[in-house]
C-alpha cells in the first residue's frame, strides 16, 4: 500500500476521521451542530501533539517528513475549514430566530438572498483556510531549506488550528445566554476567516502553551457537556 502507517502519523489520521465524522454528523437529519463541536475540539487535541510525536522518531526518511507535513495540512483543511463552515450551515437549518420570515416563506426572495450569504460566508471562510494552509507549506518549506531544519518560532497571521478552541467558546454563549447566537458565529466566521490572511506574527506555543490551551479545551467540553445535559432537562 502506498502512504505511512506507523505511530507517527496516528493522530493526524485520528484528526482527519473526527473531522470527518463531525460534518456528517452536522449535516444528518435536521442538523447536528452542536454535536459537531466536540469532533472539533477532539481534533484540536490530536493537532495539538502530532507533531512532537512525528519527531520522537529520529531516524525519518525525507519522504515520510514531507507526506507528514502534507498530511498534517490536508487534515487541518477538512478539521479546520470544512467541519466550522459544516457547523454553521447546520446552525442555520436549525435556528430558529436567525430568519424568522424563512420560517413562513422558506423559499421567499428574502430569505433565499439571505441563505446564500450565509452559505456564501461559511465557504469563503473555508477558502480562506485553504488559501492560508497552502501558503504555510509553501513558506514552511522555504524556511526549512533556509534554516536547516530548525524548529519556527512564530507564524504568520492566526493559525487555522485556534478555531478548534473559538468556535467551542462561541457555542457555549448558546448555553450561558437565552438567545439564538447563530449570528453572533457567524461574525466570529468572518473574523476568524480574515484572520487566517492577515500579516501578523504570532509567537509559536512551546509546551507550556500548548498543554494551556489543551486545558482549555478540555473546559469547554466538559462545558458543553454539562450545560447540554443541564439545557436537555
């Protein structure tokens, strides 16, 4: 078989099978979304260490460092552009305030314009992610040629991954406050999306960042659980 299946790349599989499982489970039925958060949040965690668990082995050959990185990109593209646009489409068949004209003339001229900017943001936001991922490699492996393979030390404009910790905190508003927040991510989507191309360098996390975020994470699922369990009675 063609590709790598050793402990390397594990995670990054892991990540790819939640993400994936998360837009299915977003878009079955009447719409899942808040389901979906937690395959977001779940794939954050697995980005989270993937990469200092591909280099805990020393003795990688070129091509199994150069298919991580693609595969790591190409994951983060369907976890992090895909499943947060898949989320909000499902908000927007299951609000029940966002439009509420739509509710009694569905197919109505307004809110046809208004669905297809709605659809229109969340695709755009998954352009965006794309755009930044595929310029990330580019850069990535100019740097590596450049520097001899020494770690980067901060990155250029907000790292598609920090959507797996704001779309989560978004979600929680819909528990804490009485109101439909559909609209309230569907300006986080845009802010976020801008974001992903704007210049302005962030430093890279060492590993007391990352278990910090990590940690948060991890609130806002037990979070989500316990206000979703709370809401539910």
């Amino acid at each position: 078989m063609i590709g790598y299946f050793d402990y390397t790349v594990i995670l990054t599989y892991l990540s790819l099978l939640s993400a994936t499982t998360g837009i299915i489970v977003s878009l079955s039925g009447t719409g899942h979304p808040y389901m979906g958060m937690f395959f977001l949040l779940f794939c954050g965690l697995c980005d989270a260490f993937d990469g200092k668990v591909a280099r805990t082995k020393k003795n990688r050959t070129e091509r199994e460092k150069k298919f991580g990185i693609q595969i790591d990109s190409l994951s983060d593209l369907v976890a992090f552009g895909v499943l947060p646009a898949c989320i909000g489409a499902a908000m927007i068949r299951v609000s029940p305030t966002l439009f509420p004209i739509c509710h009694k003339n569905f197919n109505g001229w307004y809110c046809v314009a208004i669905r297809f900017i709605a659809y229109a943001v969340l695709v755009l936001y998954a352009l965006a992610a794309l755009i930044r991922l595929a310029y990330f490699n580019v850069t990535e492996d100019e740097r590596q040629q450049k520097e001899k393979g020494a770690a980067r030390k901060s990155y250029t404009g907000l790292p598609v991954t920090s959507s797996s910790l704001i779309f989560p905190a978004v979600m929680l508003l819909q528990y804490i406050i009485p109101i439909d927040i559909t609209i309230v991510y569907f300006i986080v989507i845009i802010i976020t999306g801008i974001s992903f191309l704007l210049k302005f360098e962030i430093k890279k996390p060492e590993l007391k960042g990352i278990l910090f975020m990590v940690l948060i994470g991890t609130i806002e699922f037990i979070l989500l659980i316990i206000l979703k369990i709370l809401l539910h009675h």
